[in-house]
C-alpha cells in the first residue's frame, strides 16, 4: 500500500472542465484503492464543487499524490483521483 499522510486541510476544486473531461462524473471511493484492489464507488460528482483535502496517498515512489480523501457536501467525505482537483 502506498504512504497515506494527513496534510493541512486545503480548499480544492472539482471544476467543470474536469467533469467533462472524466465523461461527465468524478467517481468518490470509499478507500484509496482500484476497484481491482476492492474500493467501491460511494459516490458521483457531477457538477462543479468546491472540497477540503484532508489526506494525501503518494505515488509508489512517494514523490507525488495519486489520491485525496476529499470532504464534500453535507459531511459527505472519500477518496478520488488527484488529477480530478484543482488547487483553489
């Protein structure tokens, strides 16, 4: 498993763009893991919203982030892709 560490809560974004991109939804996990690995898709954003990154999943080499655990919502929270946020 890759190092997960806890950062300094910092706003993010999921923008529009990236929604289009992602064939319009940023899939949520309930953990930072493939669905190969047994993650299971908790939830869909499908339209702009700001978020908190509280966590941070490095690459296998440690050098960058893969994923966030996000917080989202009304106390929704889970883990997405890094490339999907846009620092605010």
């Amino acid at each position: 498993m890759n190092d997960i560490k806890s950062v300094e809560p910092h706003k993010a974004t999921i923008s529009r763009e990236i929604i289009k991109n992602w064939n319009g939804a940023v899939r949520v996990w309930n953990e930072p893991k493939s669905a190969v690995e047994g993650a299971k898709v908790m939830d869909e954003i499908t339209k702009p919203i700001e978020v908190t990154v509280t966590e941070e999943q490095k690459d296998m080499y440690g050098s960058r982030a893969q994923r966030a655990k996000i917080r989202y919502g009304e106390g929704k929270e889970g883990w997405v892709l890094y490339h999907a946020l846009v620092k605010s």
